[in-house]
C-alpha cells in the first residue's frame, strides 16, 4: 500500500512540477529572444545617431571608434556597409558576411530585424539593420550607409540553457520535497495499519491477550482499531465458551467412563464363558469413547494454548517414534521404513512432532493390511521441510481425502474403533507451528500423507 501511495504522490508531483517548469521555460525562452531583439533596436537607434554624427562631418575614424567601443563594451558587433560594401566592421568576418551585405541593402527601404542563418562566417546572429541618415554637408562617398548590430545566437541559447538548467534543479527539488512529503504522509498512514496487521495476525495466531492500538493514526483508522478490538473480544469470549464446554464437558465424561470400564471388566471376570464375547464387545466402546474424550481434550488444549516454538531434530524424533511403532509392525507382519537425513530441524510447538507421527502411524497401521509397508520420509528444501507418512492400504477417493482433515470423519469402510479426531489434531499441530497438511494418493495406492513444516533457518518464530 505504501508503494502505492508514494507512487501517487511521486506521478502527482511530477505532473504538476512537469505542467509548471514546461511552459515557464517556454515562456523564458521566447522573452529572451524577444527581449534580445528589443535591446539590439534600441543600441541600433542610439547608435546611429551617434555614427550619423560622425559621418556627417566627415569623421571615419571618430565613428570606428564609436562602433569599437560599443562592441566592446557589450559583446555585440557592428557592421556598417555603404553601397554593399563594409565601411566599418568590428570583426573581419563581418565584412564578407554575405548574408549581412544583403540584409544591408534590404535595410535602405526600412529597418529590418531578425535571424541570419547558420551559415554565416560566425554562425546564426540575431540582427537589427537600420539605415543612417546623414546631414546635408556629408561627404559624397558615403552615399546609402547602413548600420547594422549583430549578437550571437549561441550567446543567446547559452543564456536561455541556463534558464532551463534553474528550471530543472528547481523542479527537482520540489520533486524531492514532494517525495519526502509522500514519505511523511504515506508513513503516517501505513505505520497505524502495519499495527493492525501485526495485532491482528498475532490474535489470530492465538495470543489472546493482542490488542490493536488506538491512540496513533488517522481518525478512521482509530475508529477500525476500536472495532477491531471489540470484534476480537466477542470472538475471544465465544472460543473461551466454547473450550470451557468441551473442556468441562470432557472432563464430566471421563470420570463415569472410567468407573463404568472398571465395573464391567469387573463383571466380565464373574461372568459366565457365554456372555464375555457381550462384555469384550461393551468393553471395546467404552475403550472408545476413553479415547474420544482424551482427543476432544487434546483438542481444547491445543485451541487455547498460545503456541512456543522449539527446534527440534527431525531425525532424532522419527528413530525414536519408529523404535516404539516397530514392535507393532512386527506384530502385525508390516514393514517399517524410514529415510531421513541427519541436521535437518525444524520449529514448532513443544512435542508437536511426537503427536504428528503417532497419529499418522496410527492411522497408516490401521490402513495397512498384514504384509504391506508404512515409509516414514523426510525431504528438505531450503525453506521447507517434507514430512511423508505412506502407507500401502486400500486408499482413499479423492473426495474422501478432501474430508479427511474434518473432525469425526471416518472413512465409509473404515472397521477400526478410530474417534476420526487424529487427522484433525495432526491438523491443528502442524498449522499451529506454521505448516500445512495435505493428503495425496500413493503409488501403487494406498495414501500419502504430506506434512509440510517451515524449515527452521526461515521460520520466524526460531
């Protein structure tokens, strides 16, 4: 957002220093062209009165000196031509100056004023050519003289660069301080938001205590902080219900259920040969509904808990889970295999990884079929760590997998006395600690279940 906004306020200052520099200079330009011109008829006027003089009374040298003095004296050239030939010329140049001799001639009718063209001796001049008008005793061999006055154009155009250079250094630094205004503005805005997002993210990570400031930023954006804190606060109240229900309710639950176990295996032991298949079979849902509780708990625990991260050795903690698995793996005829490297870490909640990998070997031995093999495998990348738990059973269609991660789901055929809780605790575990779980089809069938966890050099919570 903030590159957006200085982006605006950048194309804004641009335009509108562009739409005043432009045509300023355009405007300096031309005055200063005019303003050249101007000056150059009024020398020209002075001028020759004081040439006339001199011509008059015969004084060729007194009216060289004049015109010497006045080049001199203000870098412009004179050029006096009578009967199209130089009778005074400050620069030799000047003397063969075609074009000039012919603005000369021109100049005799009336005064003349304008541009030579670039290819004079001395390159484009601004001129104005007036013709000298003589007393009645003026010698005869001055007959049509005619004075000209000659200024550079490069002189001109070195004077109007100039202008345009102040123009630019002028509109770069509005430029500037129209950038560092955005900055200002821009920071003003984004900072209060930034805020927001931080607390924002961090409530919904589960730091209930996270509250959005409300005393910086813009009235609007104070206004959305308070609206945001008292949403937080309705929905922190309603989750904290919500735990303490299933919490208690959990709790009330495994009490009678426990002594409810206890007397009937009590019965079961008094009872006759016929009846123990009913007590085996009342025994095993009770069993059941044992670990559908310890589940719902670890669940409300896992929703209220704020999260710690802590490394951990990947390696490490698949050894010694498969260690403890493998005797059920052998009980049963399965194949365990694991393929992890060494000093590949990752950081998430404390124990997470031990419950992530019970779960899912609980579920890949249930899936499993006598014979058939569970691979452990751990990949990493430079940002992420792959967790595959694969097994060999029958698989699941694609729209079951898409409902696995569900609470209480189960598959159609499912015949094991499985809660349909563990996919879900897997969940909450792996998205609490920043990863990601997703189910896929293993080859030749059977399911892949890919745990993907931030590699611990790039989690931000390491």
């Amino acid at each position: 957002m903030r590159r957006r906004l200085l982006l605006g306020f950048v194309l804004f200052a641009f335009l509108a220093t562009s739409l005043l520099i432009v045509p300023l200079g355009i405007t300096l330009e031309t005055h200063e062209s005019a303003t050249t011109i101007a000056t150059l008829k009024r020398d020209t006027s002075a001028l020759s009165a004081l040439l006339s003089d001199a011509l008059s009374h015969n004084e060729l040298a007194r009216a060289i000196r004049l015109a010497d003095t006045y080049a001199k004296q203000t870098g412009r050239q004179v050029l006096v031509v009578n009967d199209a030939v130089a009778l005074i010329a400050t620069t030799p140049s000047q003397a063969h100056d075609a074009a000039l001799i012919h603005v000369a001639g021109l100049a005799l009718a009336h005064e003349l004023s304008g541009q030579t063209p670039g290819g004079s001796h001395d390159g484009p001049q601004f001129y104005v050519a007036v013709a000298i008008h003589r007393g009645a005793d003026a010698s005869r061999h001055i007959s049509h003289p005619v004075l000209i006055v000659t200024f550079a154009v490069n002189v001109n155009n070195s004077q109007i660069h100039h202008n345009w250079t102040e123009l630019i250094l002028y509109g770069l630094a509005m430029f500037a301080i129209a950038f560092l205004l955005a900055l200002l503005v821009s920071g003003s805005m984004v900072r209060p938001l930034r805020r927001i997002g931080v607390a924002v993210e961090a409530i919904g990570a589960g730091e209930l205590n996270a509250r959005v400031p409300v005393d910086s930023g813009p009235d609007e954006l104070r206004r959305l902080a308070v609206v945001i804190n008292a949403t937080s606060d309705r929905l922190i109240t309603l989750l904290e219900a919500q735990r303490a229900f299933v919490e208690d309710a959990s709790h009330q639950l495994r009490t009678p259920l426990t002594a409810l176990q206890l007397h009937l295996e009590n019965l079961q032991h008094g009872s006759s040969p016929d009846s123990r298949d009913d007590f085996a079979s009342v025994l095993s849902e009770v069993a059941r509904l044992n670990r559908l509780v310890d589940s719902l708990l670890a669940l409300a625990r896992l929703e209220s808990a704020s999260p710690q991260f802590v490394n951990v050795d990947v390696r490490d903690v698949v050894v010694e889970r498969a260690e403890i698995w493998r005797a059920l793996a052998d009980e049963n005829a399965l194949t365990l295999e694991i393929d992890v490297a060494s000093g590949i870490k990752v950081s998430l909640i404390p124990d997470a990884l031990e419950q992530i990998l019970d779960n899912l070997l609980s579920n890949a031995f249930d899936a499993t079929p006598r014979g058939g093999t569970i691979r452990v495998v751990v990949r990493a990348s430079r940002e992420s760590v792959l967790l595959h738990v694969v097994d060999s059973g029958r698989g699941l269609r694609a729209d079951e997998r898409d409902f696995a991660l569900r609470r209480f789901w189960r598959g159609s055929d499912n015949a094991n006395d499985g809660t349909g809780l563990g996919l879900s605790i897997v969940d909450q575990l792996v998205r609490l600690s920043g990863g990601s779980v997703a189910l896929h089809e293993a080859t030749p069938r059977g399911i892949d279940v890919l745990v993907t966890l931030p590699n611990v050099a790039t989690n931000p919570n390491s």
